[in-house]
C-alpha cells in the first residue's frame, strides 16, 4: 500500500451529484485522494433519485467514508480566480495534481429544448442563455485546464479528462441542444489542441461523451416533459436496450486516468451503449 504522499491526486468537477459524484466515489476506491467541487455542493439534494442514493450525505462524508482524503470547496467555475484558488490550494495542500476530469456544465433547463432557429436574439432570455451555456460548458474547462497545467507539466505528467456529451459530437435530430451541444464541441475542439501541446510533457488529455445516462436531472427532465414512460421509450432504442449508468462513466475516467491508456490521447471515448443518434 503506497503513503499517503505517493497516492495519486484527482480533482473532479461538478461533484455534487450524478456522474462528477460517482467519478469521485470510483477514484477514492482506486486509491486516489480527490479534490471535489461544484457550485452548489448540495446539489445532491435536488432530485428524488440522487437524495435516496446518497442517504443525504453530503460528497465529502461518502468519501471519507470509502476511506478517501478529501478535499471540497464551493467554486464557480466560471469565475478565474475562483479556480485558480481551488486548483492552488489543492497542490499546496498534496502536493502534486494527478489527474484532472472536468465534469461541471450543464443545459440550463428547459429553455435548451427550444428548437436551433427559434431562439429569438432580441430576447434577454436567449442572450442569458447562450452566454451561460458557453460559460458553463467552455469557459469553465478552459479554466480548468489553465490552472491545471503548469502543475502537470512541472510534475511532467498527468491526465485531463473532461466529460462532454454526445450531444458535442452529432446534432440533435429535432433541432434541439444547440447552445450546450455547441459548448461541448468547442471543448472537444480546444481539448484536443491542448492534447498535442502538452504530449511532450507527459500529460494525456482526452474526453468522454456520454449517451443517454440516468442521473437524477436527466430522468426527471425526461418524465415531465415526454411523460412517465419516456425513459423505457428512450432505453427500447439503444443498442444495449438499457440507459447507461453513471458507473459506466467512471470506469471510463478510471481508464482515461491511468497508465492502461499511456498510449491514447487527443481521442474522445463515446460512451452511448451504440447509441449512432442523438435526440
């Protein structure tokens, strides 16, 4: 069993709840000590699913109870500095930053439903959104990834792995999901740049697109716009005939993270169970 100090270091995003909660769970059970954040940390308490799941405890008590070293703070991702004291105070505080996986974004609600040529410009509400669905999904990565990096490339090593979406690799085929698919390609793009740049210094940077994943958001959003049965609808036209689970995405990171994957970077992993559409 290696000491504390040789442990390996993971910051998640967005750990609050669903899949960037789940990422942290699976990392503490590999061994590493995780630095959580999100920006609502009791997120978890929003949807039926994820209360009953987490049996109210909050991510820093499900970690230290999985006997992981942690590490949490409330953090707006899309605010520089907010970042830059996050990802400062966790190398200071370990050491050294292993791995990093940038789940924080988000749709917005229900107005990311709007079809791609409804938006109307000169609405204050299509103006919020698309500055926050960039923020949300782009910005924050950026951010992520700038204060991340010169601790990896000092360290000589490391991993990024951010978790974009489907929706970043092919359009919905009703229209919808501009903005936020829009945001997760940008990140793809801007993170496979990256991958080439820091190559040289050790540091893989790849990406995961999940299809269609029941968190607590997604099935709820599901059930109250398409009705109760939706989500059977929706795992009938899956390859695998099931919805995927958040576990699934974090053995994904577990792979990404490790030297299993030495040899991949710049790739983006779907992870959609077959899923060839998007809707």
């Amino acid at each position: 069993m290696p000491s504390a100090a040789d442990r390996p270091v993971a910051i998640v995003t967005g750990a609050a709840r669903g899949i960037g909660r789940t990422i942290a769970m699976r990392l503490a059970r590999e061994g590493y000590r995780v630095a959580v954040c999100d920006r609502d940390m009791a997120g978890y308490e929003q949807f039926r699913v994820e209360r009953e799941a987490t049996a109210g405890l909050t991510p820093r008590q499900s970690l230290e109870q999985a006997g992981a070293e942690v590490l949490d703070a409330q953090v707006d991702l899309t605010d520089v500095d907010q970042v830059l004291d996050f990802v400062n105070s966790v190398h200071d505080a370990w050491g050294r930053i292993d791995l990093l996986v940038c789940n924080a974004g988000g749709s917005a609600g229900d107005i990311a439903y709007v079809r791609a040529s409804a938006f109307d410009l000169a609405d204050p509400a299509t103006q919020q959104y698309l500055l926050s669905s960039t923020a949300d999904n782009y910005y924050s990565v950026v951010y992520s990834v700038l204060a991340t990096l010169p601790h990896m490339i000092a360290a000589g090593s490391g991993s990024v792995v951010f978790i974009s979406s489907t929706a970043g690799n092919r359009p919905s085929a009703t229209g919808e999901m501009a903005f936020y698919g829009g945001g997760k390609a940008a990140a793809q793009m801007y993170l496979r740049t990256v991958a080439q740049d820091v190559a040289p210094h050790g540091i893989r940077v790849n990406s995961i697109a999940p299809g269609f994943i029941a968190t607590g958001r997604a099935l709820d959003r599901l059930e109250r716009l398409h009705g109760e049965n939706a989500p059977n609808e929706i795992a009938a036209q899956i390859p695998v005939r099931r919805w995927g689970r958040a576990e699934d995405i974090a053995e994904a990171v577990v792979y990404l993270g490790s030297s299993a994957s030495g040899f991949v970077t710049g790739q983006t992993l779907a992870v959609d169970g077959g899923d060839l559409r998007h809707s």
